[in-house]
C-alpha cells in the first residue's frame, strides 16, 4: 500500500470522524440537560435506532477483527457455533426480555440503569446488590473498553505502519473525547449510523474477497484441502513455533484435525446465554420510548445481527485462501479484515471499509464507558454516599470515572500481542454471568429474593474467575467457556437461597404480577 493509498484512507476515516464529532455537538446541550438524559436519552430512542444502536455497541470491533481472526487461524467450527449462539441468544434476548424488562423499570423507581433496576426490584434499603452490581459492571466495563482500544491500536499500527501503543492511547483519547461530550443520545445515535457503517463494511470485503479468491467454489476447494479447517465437528490445529505457525514450500502447515465434541459445541454456543446480562443491549430495552415498538426492533436486530455474522466468519475462511502465509501468530490473524480491504479495495472505499472498525470500536467502548461511569456516579455515588447529590455533582464524577476507565483501560491494552477475541470472551462471560441468570430470575419468578439476588451475583462474578484461571488451564473437560458453568453456578444459587429465605414482601410480589400481567 503506498502513500496516496494511505492517504485516501487517512481521508476517509477523518470524515467519518468528524460526522461522528458532529453527532456529539448536535446533542451535547439535551444530553447535559439532566442525569437521565445523559444516561437513557429520556427513553426516547425510536425502534430503528435502539435496535441498531443495541447491535453496533453489543458487537464491537471483535465482529469485523477477531471473529475473521478466529476462523482464519482455527477454520469454520469455533466461529460458526459462537456466530450460531450469539444469533439465537439476541432473539431470545429480544422476545422475553425486552417488553418487560422496559415496563418494570418504570414501575421500579422509574430506574434509569441496570444497578438501580436490580436494587428497584427487590426495594433495598441498604444498597447492596447496587454497590455490586456497580463494582462488578466497572471491572468487566474496563476490560472491554481495553479490547477496544487494542482494536483500535492494531488498525491504525497496521495501516499506517506506526507504533501500537502511540496508536492505541490516540484512538483511546479520541472514545473519551467523544463520550463525554454527548452522552447517551449522541453515543445511541452514531451507533445507529455506525451499524450502517459495519454491515456495509462486512459484506463489501466478503464480496471482494470472494471475487478476487475466483468464487465460491474455489474459496470451498482451497479450505477443504486443510485437514479440520471446513468441518462443523472438527477444528484445525495449525503447527506452531513459539506461537508462530510454520510454512513449507509456500503453504502453511497444519496438523492432523482436532476433533470439535459435543460438549465443546455446547460450551460455544453458551455465548448466547451472555445477552441475557449485557447492559449495553439492556439499556436499549429500557431507553425505546414506546414498548409495542420493540417487535420492530427485534426484527431489525436479529436481520442485522445474521447477515454480519456469517459475512464476519466467511471473511476468516476467503482470507485463509486468499493470504494463506500473510498472517502467522493468532494475534495478528484478527487483521485479516484490514489485509483484504486495503489490498483489494479501491483506497478511498477502503478508507470508509476502515471506518466501520473504527465505527464498531466507538459504539462499542463508548458505550461501555458510558454504562461503568453511571454505575459509579449514579449508583455508588448518588445511591450510596450522598443521596442529596446534585445532577451537577453527578455529571461532575461521572467525567472523573471516565477518565480514570479509560487510564486503566490503557494500561490493560498496552500489549500489541493482546488477543481481541479473548479479552471480549471474558468481559462477556463475567457480565453473562453476573447479571443474566438474575435479570432472568428478576423478571419471571417472583419468589426470587433479595439474599438470591446477592448469593447469584457473587457466585456467578466469582466462577468467572475461578473458572478461567485455576480450572480452564487445567484442559480436558474443564477446557470448557467459563460462561457455561458460572451461568448455571449463579441459577442454582439464585434458586436455592431464595427458596431458604423468606418470600418478598407483599409490595414486591404486587409489582411483579402487575408487570407480568401488562406485559
């Protein structure tokens, strides 16, 4: 790529941006009115824009970077059955819990985040499950936000040939900037326009790459020849050297098939039980401003959601035919989506094609920014140490976390080798975990109780970690994706506790029937 190319692209991306900036300033007065316009937009958001806006953040710069990445280094399996588990989980996502999920944050407290809802439902005094809540949503925030910024690093190291961590801190100042200046409704509404930007970005490199590769067919015929690599039930095992795979006479080496089991299908599909937790796609449901709109959204959602999906997993298999030596370490496999475009896209498209990871990257971290910040201020802050707080006072220390997120978030995105796709499975996992099986629990039993609540919470969160670093390591059957077991973990305490403790107060089990009963 020469220096005309890279300055079409440089072009391209800095129109993006300033559409993006634009955006901001539009909707920076509305957004600093007031706390709740700042962080729920007032629940005004229409159903094209929530639901696009929920996919565009919920997706990140994992869809066009390290999904590719994962089914150019490991072939079909492990990319389609996660694909196949995140499409089934956003519909089901969709259909059960968004209508109630939005009425019964009104009848709530009228709660304005997920902390508040939670501590809402079940009418806390003592605000425990809020001050959890928030803690375990700032820690799992700020790995995500670091998945981003390393995203960011890898394609402005990669395109412009520059060094990683000077890339990465500029993309990172960049998400804050933007963040604090428009809040909620402008992050929503770029989001709208970068979901545009990605499924465009998608299909436009997966087409390319296919007709340049000489069709489908030949794509198929190459992919096949690489024992493992096109198999639903089996998985590739390429031959490596100190992380490096080897290559012999042109072609890179790949031993004989692994094999891709039941229990290991179950595990990757378990990403979908990730949604029921995520509270960047959950803040959606409650910002719509009319919930007999949400049918629309789902069905916008889950067309979006496919489409960028199977395009985001066939794009890892043309590029394993197209550039089969080009990327030899698992971490610079994620850059496949940048090799194709800016090899074989004119420099200008290639330059908007570039935008939609900078597009995915923003909706993503600023939204991650966004929800950590408000757990802290709104929730710690305001809930705990001073309920007389001002909006002033709130907006004030929601800037100060932000700032602090995103230094922290940089010290966790200073290794160029960081894996994209593994950094976004944990942060998933952990709010999976943490928040799915009681939001589930929250929303369709009403003999959940507070001391449930608590003990799902905090044994979910745990088993995360407990799971990933002392069990995964130790392979085998315990090789499994650590949401699988932390998500049941955390349903078998919720049920078990809240049967051992006394049933909720009259109070909580009337708002629940009412909510069950308009929903």
């Amino acid at each position: 790529m020469g220096g005309a190319d890279r300055i079409q692209i440089l072009i391209a991306m800095c129109a993006y941006m300033m559409v993006v900036i634009g955006i901001g300033l539009y909707f920076a007065k509305r957004s600093n009115e007031s706390s709740e316009n700042y962080f729920i937009g007032g629940r005004t958001l229409g159903p094209w824009i929530t639901a696009m806006s929920a996919e565009a953040s919920d997706m990140s710069g994992w869809l066009l970077m390290g999904l590719p990445g994962v089914a150019y280094w490991f072939g079909l399996s492990d990319a389609i059955w996660t694909a196949i588990g995140l499409a089934v989980g956003t519909y089901v996502n969709w259909l059960l819990v968004a209508k109630r999920l939005r009425n019964y944050s009104i009848v709530a407290g009228d709660a304005i985040t997920i902390p508040d809802f939670l501590s809402n439902r079940f009418k806390e005094e003592r605000k425990i499950i809020m001050t959890i809540s928030a803690l375990f949503i700032l820690i799992f925030f700020t790995v995500y936000a670091a998945s981003c910024f390393v995203t960011v690093g890898k394609l402005f190291s990669t395109l412009f040939a520059l060094k990683y961590q000077y890339m990465m801190i500029l993309g990172a100042l960049f998400v804050i900037f933007y963040t604090l200046l428009g809040g909620f409704l402008a992050e929503s509404t770029s989001d709208f326009i970068q979901a545009i930007v990605m499924i465009f970005a998608l299909v436009s490199v997966f087409s390319t790459g296919v007709i340049n590769a000489g069709g489908i067919g030949v794509v198929l015929e190459n992919i096949k020849q690489i024992p493992g690599f096109f198999e639903f039930f089996g998985i590739a095992q390429p031959v490596v050297v100190d992380g490096v795979q080897q290559v012999e006479n042109g072609r890179p080496l790949f031993g004989e098939a692994g094999k891709y089991g039941f229990l290991t299908i179950i595990s990757t599909l378990s990403w979908g039980l990730g949604y029921f937790g995520i509270p960047q796609v959950l803040i959606r449901f409650m910002a719509i401003r009319k919930t007999d709109e949400l049918t629309k959204s789902r069905r916008i959602a889950i067309i979006w959601c496919v489409i960028s999906l199977l395009a985001a997993v066939s794009i890892g298999l043309v590029g394993r035919t197209l550039y089969p030596t080009e990327l030899l370490t698992q971490s610079t496999a994620e850059n496949i989506f940048i090799i194709i475009s800016t090899n074989l896209l004119p420099a200008l498209i290639a330059g908007v094609v570039m935008a939609g990871i900078l597009a995915a990257t923003i909706s993503s971290s600023d939204s991650y920014l966004l929800i950590a910040a408000s757990a802290v201020s709104k929730n710690i802050f305001q809930g705990i140490f001073k309920k007389n707080a001002t909006d002033k006072e709130v907006m004030f220390v929601t800037r100060v976390v932000l700032l602090l997120i995103t230094l922290f978030g940089i010290i966790i995105a200073l290794d160029e080798n960081s894996i994209i796709f593994s950094v976004v499975s944990f942060a998933w996992a952990g709010f999976g975990a943490t928040f799915g099986p009681l939001i589930l629990f929250s929303l369709f039993w009403k003999r959940t109780t507070r001391a449930g609540a608590i003990a799902g919470m905090l044994s979910g969160g745990s088993m995360v970690f407990f799971w990933k670093l002392v069990l995964k390591p130790l392979g085998g059957v315990w090789g499994i994706y650590e949401l699988l077991p932390a998500f049941l973990t955390s349903c078998i305490f919720i049920a078990v506790v809240s049967l051992l403790t006394k049933e909720p107060d009259q109070k909580i089990l009337d708002e629940f029937e009412m909510v069950r009963t308009s929903s």
